[in-house]
C-alpha cells in the first residue's frame, strides 16, 4: 500500500509543483531520525523495497517498511532552535544532550570559557546554538 501511495504522489507530479515553495523534503523514518534533502535535482525511485532518493548532494536508501512520512520543508534546520546569537544578556549553556554547563554573563564570556565543540545557549528572549572552534 505505501509502494502504491508513493509511486501516486510521484507520477502526479507533486515533488516539482511543491518545490517552489518548499525546497527541502523531509524523510522520516518509524523511529522518528529524519533525513533532508534539497528538492532541487532530486529524484525519487522505488525499487526492492527500497525508496532510493538522489540529489546533487548524493543518494539516500530508505527501507519502505521503515519509512513513516515524507514532508515538504521551508528550512533544512528541523531544530527549532535560532542560529541568530544572543548577545549582551546572561545566558546558560548545555551540551546537544541537554546538560547544562553553567550560567555565564554573556555570549561572549561563555564562548571563551568553552571547549571546541556545538552548544546551546539559552538567553532571557531567545534559544541559540552556536559553534566553538
């Protein structure tokens, strides 16, 4: 049934048509891990069970069985979470897996207090992440 779902959505033309508006489509799998791929160039075919999916950027293979829902996307950021920095207010820092590092005077005093590595940051009026070299 899904095999006949896909192949409808792709033979009707929906992946060109949405492209304009959305340039990204989000697969997502039982577990709920996502994979995003740019629309531009991409084509999707089904063979052996498999949903193969092909872009400028390479190939993604995708069990049938394990794929949950397709979407279509304005960002390839599926986070959440703003890339704009929080400047000149206090802010707590956590690691990716949530835990927090302690509370510092401002963006800048915590990047300099920071190992190399992606963090969070959460400020008085925005959530940030940020990437220390």
């Amino acid at each position: 049934m899904k095999k006949l779902a896909l192949a409808t959505l792709i033979t009707m033309g929906s992946l060109q048509a949405q492209a304009y508006e959305y340039p990204y489509l989000v697969f997502q799998n039982t577990e709920g891990s996502t994979i995003v791929m740019a629309v531009e160039s991409l084509t999707i075919t089904i063979s052996d069970g498999k949903l193969i999916a092909t872009n400028t950027d390479g190939t993604q293979n995708i069990l049938l069985t394990d794929l949950s829902k397709m979407f279509f996307t304005q960002t390839a950021d599926l986070s959440g979470i703003s890339n704009a920095e929080t400047e000149n207010e206090a802010v707590e820092v956590f690691t990716t897996g949530g835990l927090s590092l302690g509370k510092f005077q401002d963006i800048n005093t915590a990047k300099t207090s920071l190992k190399p590595g992606i963090y969070i940051m959460k400020g008085k009026s925005k959530t940030t992440k940020i990437a220390v070299k």
